[in-house]
C-alpha cells in the first residue's frame, strides 16, 4: 500500500507522505524522472506535453494541500496567465493596485490590448472591493500582497464575487496552504508561484493552479488543463522532481521562517533607522522602511553579510531587496520599503547582520 487517501492525516505528514510509488518490497521510495518526449502507443498516456507522469507526485501533494486538482506549470506567471486567459473578451477584472509586479504588469498589457477591462482597488479595502465587483467577470485577489503585505477579508470578498456572478483567483504564493487554504473559502482558482516556498530552494522556476472538486470547479481545470496543453507553459520533469524534493520539508520550513520572521519584525520595530514595520502576524515576509530614502534602502541591502541581496523569496536561505529598484514595480510602493525573505538561519545571527547594517545608516 501507499498513502493515498489522507483523510485524518495533517499537513505535516501529508507533505511527507503523499505522491509517492506504491509501497511494494523493491520499490523505489521516490518517483522517478522520466525523460521522454513521447510514450509508446495505445497506453494512458501518449505525449508529454499533454499528460506527464512526472508531475503527477507533486500535483498530487499540492492538489491534496490545497484541496483540489492541482496543474504544474512552468513558472507562477504562466499558471496566472492561463487563468486569466479564461475571462471573456473584454471581461471586466478586480485587481489589487499592490501585487506582484509581474501580475500588475500583464493585468496592465491585457488592459491595454482591450482584452480586458481593469478596476484596480485596495485589496485591504474591504468596501472598495465590493463595491467594484458590481459588472465584474473576475477578482483577481492576492492575499498578503506582494511586496505591501496587506491582507484581504477573503471570505467577504469571494462570498461578494460570487453573488455578482464573477469569479474568484486567489494568488497563494506568500502564505502557502499551510497557513491559508482559499479554496476552503470558495475561492475558484488558487495560483502559485512553486518557485518560492513550495520548492523552497531558489533553484528552480515553476507553478500551479489549483482548482477545487466541485462540479465548475472540474470545468475550470479541464480548461486550464487544455490551456496548458495548448499554450504549452509545462514544466520538465526535473524541475518538478526537484520541486517535490522540496515541498517534502515544506512544514518545516514554514514554521522556522514564521518563527523568525516574528523575530525579525520584532527586533527592528524600535531602531532608531525603521520608520515602519509591515507584518501581517504569519507568514515569513517582512516589510520595513527606513530613513534616508531609496539610498538609505540600498546602502543596508548592500551592507548585509548574511542576508542575500536578490530578487524573490521563499527560499531557505534569507534574501533582502528593495522593491522600487525595479521599474516595473508599482509606483506607490514605497522607494524606501526592503522586501526581507526570512528563511531558516538562526533568527539571532539574521539580526545581527541587519542591525549592523541598519546601524550604517547615516540620517
Ligand atoms: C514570484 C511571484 C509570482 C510569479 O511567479 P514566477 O514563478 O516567478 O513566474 C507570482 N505571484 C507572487 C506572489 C510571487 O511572489
């Protein structure tokens, strides 16, 4: 036997245990790679840009966490793309002003093109939003945002959605199913970009829609799945093995860097250099603005020893940037908010290292 079924079983063992061969003396524990790009005819499957055996375990784990059918994509944005290449022409989208820069982008390239017609609102704003789904065909919700880290009343706004006949993404990449599970909410959709903590090791590009086992839910991810195919955004097998790899330790990790990232929003709350603190109270991203502008952001990104100065997040190791660095970033991101990754070090030596470097600051 294998685990299968994981009724009963919480999300640490399910992350462990599931999308796994079957328990057979001489089996493999692991699923293997299998690198090919066509099966021998008249079996299951028959070309592996349609159905690949190789996404099947970490499908299975995410689907499972999530509460749905999950579908592998080759990056968050290709699984963002294909869901929101599913509003009609012309369709009207409610956006958060504040989320992924890459998001906020291509919901801006689609408005310009005329493919749809975009409201942008607070996504915190709970009145706001409601009041903007009137006509809607889709929300578009991220929930905390990046890199803002505002948090949205989900159940009121997909309950508000559903009722004015539009339907509901929900981008789940910064608190993981761990801490959020929107399907469970009435979400339609969930997306994520893999690439942050669901692989959690900055050494791969990946994501995934999941779409819940209601009747319309079904049908939103045979079309996605069709979308997949024909748009062929896959991941190879590599990339998703190592993705399952990763995901196995995923309730480890979570919980450390939530620890830490309690620390951290903690320890620095009161030097003399933070002007503000975002925290949402979970989750392991930290906002923090400081004195002396965009240089004064900079001189502490660069300054830091331990922490890593690049772009993403949700790795193990602990990374800082300065979001505004980035043209493409939202303009009313703050030039002074540092996006800090927490990942999994010692909570003490991370903030030593960012206590020095904030120390630097010169107002
Ligand atoms: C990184 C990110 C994405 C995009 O994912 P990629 O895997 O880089 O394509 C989407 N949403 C959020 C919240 C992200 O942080």
């Amino acid at each position: 036997m294998s685990v299968q079924d994981s009724a009963g079983l919480s999300p640490s063992t399910r992350v462990v245990s599931l999308g796994r061969p079957a328990h057979q003396p001489g089996a493999a524990v692991n699923p293997s790679v299998t690198f090919t790009s066509t099966y021998l005819a008249d079996g299951d499957v028959s070309y592996a840009r349609v159905d690949n055996p190789s996404w099947s375990g970490l499908e299975a784990v995410l689907g499972d966490l999530e509460g749905g059918r999950a579908l592998a994509f080759a990056s968050g944005m290709a699984a963002i793309s294909a869901v929101l290449a599913q509003v009609p022409h012309g369709g009207v989208v409610v956006a958060p002003h504040h989320a992924y820069s890459g998001t906020t982008g291509l919901l801006d390239d689609l408005a310009n093109s005329g493919a749809i017609q975009l409201r942008r609102v607070d996504i915190s704003d709970t009145s706001e939003v409601v009041a903007a789904l009137d006509g809607a065909d889709a929300l578009v919700a991220e929930s905390p945002t990046n890199p803002m880290l505002e948090v949205a009343d989900l159940p009121t706004l997909i309950e508000a959605a559903h009722e004015r006949g539009a339907w509901v993404m929900c981008d789940n990449t910064f608190a993981t199913p761990l801490l959020q599970q929107p399907l469970s909410m009435g979400a339609d959709v969930v997306v994520h970009s893999v690439t942050k903590y669901l692989a959690g090791h900055s050494d791969l590009v990946m994501g995934a829609t999941v779409t819940p086992k209601t009747e319309s839910g079904e049908r939103f991810g045979e079309q996605l799945h069709t979308h997949r195919s024909s748009r062929g955004a896959i991941p190879g097998p590599m990339e998703t093995w190592l993705a399952l790899r990763g995901i196995r330790t995923l309730s480890l990790r979570v919980e450390r860097a939530g620890e830490n990232a309690q620390a951290i929003a903690a320890g620095v709350a009161d030097h003399p250099a933070v002007t503000r603190v975002r925290y949402p109270g979970f989750g392991a991203i930290v906002g923090i603005e400081v004195i002396g502008g965009a240089a004064g952001a900079e001189s502490v990104c660069a300054a830091t020893s331990l922490w890593t100065h690049s772009t993403s997040l949700g790795g193990v190791e602990s990374q800082i940037e300065r979001r505004r660095r980035h043209a493409a970033e939202v303009h009313t991101v703050p030039e002074e908010l540092i996006r800090l990754s927490v990942g999994i070090e010692s909570a003490d030596d991370l903030l030593r290292d960012l206590i020095a470097a904030l120390d630097a600051i010169q107002p």
